[in-house]
C-alpha cells in the first residue's frame, strides 16, 4: 500500500504543476526604431509571466534587466521568450544592451 501512495502523490503534484504552468500569464513587448513598443509594460505580482521580445529592427538588440535578472540577444527582424517572476509588486527597469543610452523601458508590477 505504501508503495503505491508516493508514485501516488508525485503523479498528483506533476498534474497540478502543469495545470499551474498553463495558467501563467504572457506578454509581448516590440522593438521597433530601438524604441520598446509599449515602453511601460504591466504584469501581474506573484505570477510567472512568459514574456515575447520581438525585434522589428534589421539589428540586433540584448534585451537586459538587472532588476528581474535577464539577459538575451533578440536577432535582428527575431523573436525571443523570457520566463519573467514571479516578482513582487514594484517598478522593474530593462533596456537594450547594445543601445542602452536610447532604448529603455519599465516593468510595473501589480
């Protein structure tokens, strides 16, 4: 009986984590003229939120915040996803690596 009562339970917490990882939020932020489109993005407190960078720009751009920890180069006309969070409610920075002086933007979370 005790045999069967931790495969059990293991098969139960992989469901419930798979139903959790579906329900996560997503967002998409555009680079666009080195401009973040929108430049202040809103998510959720608490909550994992998947997040698309999408570059509409010919060049490259690192997509980079020290304050949520991320770091990924978006090829030029490319996309990429970061898994953002869960975070506690505050005011994020991020900003284009490569055109940092220019390309800067905010992550409010709520």
């Amino acid at each position: 009986m005790q045999r069967l009562i931790l495969p059990f339970i293991m098969t139960v917490a992989l469901l419930a984590g798979a139903a959790a990882w579906a329900a996560d939020d997503t967002a998409e932020i555009a680079l666009k003229d080195h401009q973040f489109v929108p430049q202040v993005l809103t998510i959720p407190a608490g909550k994992q939120v998947k997040l698309t960078v999408k570059n509409e720009d010919a060049t490259p751009a690192e997509f980079e915040s020290h304050d949520f920890r991320v770091e990924k180069v978006v090829p030029g006309n490319g996309q990429i996803v970061v898994y953002i969070g869960p975070l506690q409610a505050g005011t994020y920075g991020f900003f284009d690596d490569f055109h940092e002086d220019t390309t800067k933007g905010k992550l409010v979370v709520k």
